[in-house]
C-alpha cells in the first residue's frame, strides 16, 4: 500500500475508535459504582489509558523495522504463537459483535420497536463486511468523514448550560458508590481501541520524528468528550436521577429544542452509527490481520466471513441488554487485560532478543 495515514487522521482515527455506546450510559455507571462526583473517575482512568499508551509508545520506539509479528516470532516459533493469535482474534471479533448489539438494542428501543433486531444486526455486519474488505488508509479516509458529520453532537451539552446548578455536585467525592472494582473496569472498557495503534504503525506515515503524539491527541479528544458528557450529567441531573436512569446522555439530548427535528435524540443516536461502524470494522480488522497470520492461505474475504460468523455464534443468545451488558463486562475485561499485557509482553521480548545479540529488535 503507498498511502500512509497522516498523523492528524491517525489522532482522528484513534478517537472514533475509542468513543462508543459507552458514552451513553456513562454518566449511570459513574453514579452507580462511585456515587457523587464520579465524573473525576474519567480523568482518574484516562491518566492509566496513558501510561498503558506511553508502553505501547515503547514497544514502537525500541522495535527496528519489524511489525508486532515480527517482534514476537524473532524469539517465539509462529506454531507456538497461532493459538494466541486466535485468542486475540475470536475476542476482539466477539467485542466488535457484542458492542453493535449493544448499539443495535437501543436504537430498537428509540426508534425501531416493531424490527427484528437480528435483521438490523446482519444489516450491520454487511456494512461492515464491506467496509472491512478496504484497505486501512481507505477506511482511515471514511473516518475523516464520519467525524465531520458527528463531532458536532458535543456542542448540544450548551443548550443544557443554563439549566444546571453546581449544588447538585455536592462537596462529597466518591460517596454513596457501589462497585468501584467493577466501575473501573467498565470506564476503562470504554477507552478501548488505542491498542489496535500496534497494528496501524506500519501504515503510518512515520516521516515525523512525534507521528507517535496523534495517538495521545486521539485519546484527549475522546477524554475530553467523556469527562464533559458525564460532567454536564452531574450538573444537570441529581445523583439519584442518574442512578435510575438507563442512558441519561439520551436524556440530555431529549431536552434539546430543534424546530425541524421532533426527536433528536434518535436522529442523533441513529448518525451515531458512524462511530460505531468505525470500532467494528477497525476490530475486526485487526483480527483479519491474527487470522491470516495463523493460517496463511486466508483471504481476507475469508478472514472477515468467519470472523462476523463466529462471533455472532458466540453470540447467538446474547438478545436482550441485560446479557449484553453482562457479556460485555466480560469480554471487556479480557480485552482491558490484553491492551495492558500485550506491550508488556512486547518490551520482554524486545529485552531477551537485545540481550541476546539479536540487532533487528
């Protein structure tokens, strides 16, 4: 491939692939699990985000001209490696399917209750099956797009500025929580996708000595749009209200007056679908990349076929939101281990090859 992804599309890249349906029930699960104030848990994990980026940052500058795969075979036999890399396939695969049900059984609920939503789901994965079949600097470009047509969304937390009240913050910090183990682990969830960079910078265009900083950029965008989001919840509703409610962001849109539009919280909700559709196929294209490592003689046609398959298998009886939610507090902690574990194990084996003489690590 000629084209490499510019740093500035990279930054935008890493945003839209972060920032998900998560930002919707944010704000209930911050009030759940840490109770007043719980909007600085955002900052709080998005500070561990970076630490778990600056590992990744030092797996990219000691490697010398070799991908992830290379790393890892330069001590490890490819034979030993193929059932990690169908690990980190089926579970990135799984995420990405459980992720658009997710979407899929709120949009039913907004603006679709009469659709099945299994038709809307194989509506999905086709878009992303063909999506899937770009090349990245393709499906970098198609994101540049989506993000023009959604980042407007966070300028409609203006419109809620005059009916807020600092009292309902409360002088407390972290007080009447719950989970905080668990809350944790799902704020942290939901700043996946930075990870998937170990497998893009390849496709960058590396002639800037700090291309590596659009990764940061990327991340402060999504940290930004979170800890307003959940901030202007905090302001807006009392910490009982956001307990109870099942997506207040949802809520906050509700509120908003638009002359031409009756119920913009659907039209917004349904154009975030862009952003969804952004975290699909880059998951999913990553573990396109696994697969076809483990067995060569895939095409990626192939490739994305039984991957959509087998995690809407998995899948199958995950049908109603409760089990989602369940099944995603799961699956997203395999993969909040794997985003921390994987340029840990990396910078081991960048170590053993370099003590061992090996000059290509």
């Amino acid at each position: 491939m000629s084209e490499k992804i510019a740093p500035f599309h990279l930054a935008i890249l890493i945003y839209m692939i972060q920032s998900g349906v998560t930002l919707y029930k944010l704000p209930r699960m911050l009030a759940v699990n840490f109770g007043t104030n719980g909007w600085i848990m955002v900052l709080i994990v998005s500070f561990i985000v970076i630490i778990n980026i600056l590992l990744i940052s030092l797996v990219i500058r000691f490697r010398i001209g070799e991908n992830v795969f290379e790393i890892m075979e330069g001590l490890i036999s490819v034979k030993v490696m193929l059932p990690f890399y169908m690990l980190l396939a089926v579970t990135w695969s799984l995420l990405a399917i459980l992720v658009s049900k997710d979407f899929i059984l709120i949009t039913q609920v907004l603006s679709l209750q009469n659709t099945n939503s299994s038709m809307l789901i194989v509506i999905l994965m086709v878009l992303t099956f063909y999506l899937g079949m770009k090349d990245v600097y393709t499906i970098s470009k198609a994101t540049n797009i989506f993000f023009i047509l959604t980042i407007w969304m966070t300028l409609l937390m203006i419109y809620h500025i005059p009916h807020t009240s600092f009292l309902r913050l409360t002088p407390f910090i972290f007080k009447e929580g719950k989970n905080a183990v668990e809350g944790i682990i799902q704020v942290y969830t939901g700043f996946l996708g930075f990870e998937l960079v170990l497998f893009l910078f390849p496709y960058v265009d590396q002639s800037k000595p700090k291309w590596f900083h659009s990764v940061y950029y990327g991340h402060l965008i999504t940290t930004i749009v979170y800890a307003s989001t959940c901030f202007m919840s905090y302001l807006y509703f009392s910490l009982d209200q956001l307990k109870i409610t099942s997506y207040p962001v949802l809520n906050l849109i509700a509120y908003v007056e638009i002359e031409l539009i009756e119920r913009i919280e659907s039209f917004v909700f349904n154009l975030f679908l862009m952003k969804i559709l952004v975290t699909l196929v880059l998951y999913i294209w990553a573990s396109c990349l696994l697969l076809e490592r483990a067995i060569p003689k895939l095409s990626r046609k192939q490739s994305l076929v039984i991957l959509i398959v087998t995690g809407m298998l998995l899948s199958l009886k995950v049908n109603v939101m409760a089990d989602v939610g369940n099944w995603l507090l799961i699956v997203g902690f395999v993969a909040a281990g794997l985003a921390v574990g994987l340029p840990i194990i990396l910078l081991i084996v960048i170590g053993i090859r370099t003590y061992r003489g090996d000059h290509r690590a």
